[in-house]
C-alpha cells in the first residue's frame, strides 16, 4: 500500500490555534497553532514561519528574556482592552540577580 502524497498531511494530532499569539520569530500574530508531540509534550509552531517550540524550551527562554525585560516606559504590559494574556507573568519581579 503506497500513501499518494495529496498535498496535505494525513490525519495529525489535533492543533489548535492560540487566539492573539505572536510568532517570536516573525511576529505574526494568529498565526500559531499547538499541539502534542510524541513525548506528550505541548509544542507552539508558526505556521507562517515552521518555527515550533515545546514549552519547556519556552520556559527557558522566558527566564532568559526576563532578564532583559521588555516592558513598556509606562510599565504598561502591550495589550489591548479587553484581551486576556496568554499566561500570568511577572508574578516574581523581585529583584533576582
Ligand atoms: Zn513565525
């Protein structure tokens, strides 16, 4: 039995989109998608760019980029009204080396 290639994927595990999500790489926004890898573990990809990050190597980044914190003069988090953050940072902006 061959698979004739119809241009698209198969059956895949079932991804879905993260409303208001940017693209680290490209900065696209809604334009990325998660889903399970094999090892169970929640992967983000750009379907824009191919970029995919699990979100333990997410984590780290996070860390990291916290160091060089970006935030706004106003130290204002960029959202609009209305738009919930993916996820609650900056619980811990004490002071750590
Ligand atoms: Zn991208």
């Amino acid at each position: 039995m061959s698979d004739t290639p119809s241009g698209f994927t198969p059956k895949k595990k079932p991804r879905r989109f993260i409303a208001g999500a940017v693209c680290p790489k490209c900065s696209e926004m809604d334009r990325t998608v998660m889903y399970k890898n094999d090892d169970d573990e929640e992967v983000r990809e750009c379907i824009s760019c191919g970029f995919s990050q699990t979100t333990s190597e997410q984590a780290v980044e996070d860390n990291a980029q916290e160091l060089v914190t970006r935030v706004t003069p106003d130290g204002k988090p960029l959202l609009d009204e209305g738009e919930q953050p993916l996820k609650i940072m900056g619980l811990d902006l004490g002071k750590k080396n």
